[in-house]
C-alpha cells in the first residue's frame, strides 16, 4: 500500500468542497492590455531609434557646405565643392568631379575618419 494513501485521502474532501473559480478579470480587457504593452515595447525598442537616426541625417543633410569631407553610402571618399537643392558635387580626385544626391551622403568626416594611405 501507498504510505501517502492517508494523506491524499485526506485531501480528497478539501478538493471536493472548493467550487471551480471563474477567471478573474475581463479576457477582452487583458489582450487588449497585453497589445498595448507590446507596442509600447516595440516603440521604444525599433520606431522610436530608428526616427531619430532619420532626423540626424536630415539634419545633417541640411548643414553640408563647401568644403566638408564626406564618405557616400557607396563608400566614395570627397570633399564638397558645390552645395545645390537636392545635389552636391564632390571633388574626389583633381581631374575628377561626381555629382551626387545629398542623401546619398553617408557622413561628414573628422581629421580622424579620414581613410589611410590618402596622399595629400
């Protein structure tokens, strides 16, 4: 014989006088709920970053000027020699002037940014 026989026989009228007890709350209420804090979360963690890298680009869209050293997202080194509405030309080589949109400009580059090996 089981020696917890006893025990689970005890237990038996306890199980028997508790009546089941409905969910507490409104389900409609808690997926809606539970919505509402997954978007939070996903605001916070991808939308909310994302608009600010935006904004900095626009920003520094904005500030180009004559004389800035800039990389493109094709990865091509210059230095700006004319600032328009939507274009900017690049002087990249001294035989060599490219025209580009000004977002296809990735970044202005520092003294520290420079590529290596760059003779000038």
């Amino acid at each position: 014989m089981n020696p917890l026989a006893p025990l689970w026989m005890g237990m038996l009228p306890l199980a028997k006088a508790a009546p089941a007890q409905p969910p507490a709350g409104n389900p409609l209420l808690q997926s809606l709920l539970f919505i509402g804090v997954m978007f939070a979360i996903l605001y916070f963690l991808m939308i909310r970053p994302q608009r600010k890298r935006q904004r900095e680009h626009l920003d520094m869209m904005a500030a180009l000027k004559k004389g800035d050293k800039v990389v493109t997202r094709g990865g091509i080194y210059g230095i700006i020699t004319l600032v328009r509405d939507k274009t900017v030309k690049l002087k990249v080589d001294d035989h060599c002037e490219l025209t580009v949109s000004k977002p296809a400009i990735a970044a202005i580059l520092s003294a520290a940014d420079e590529p290596e090996g760059e003779a000038q």
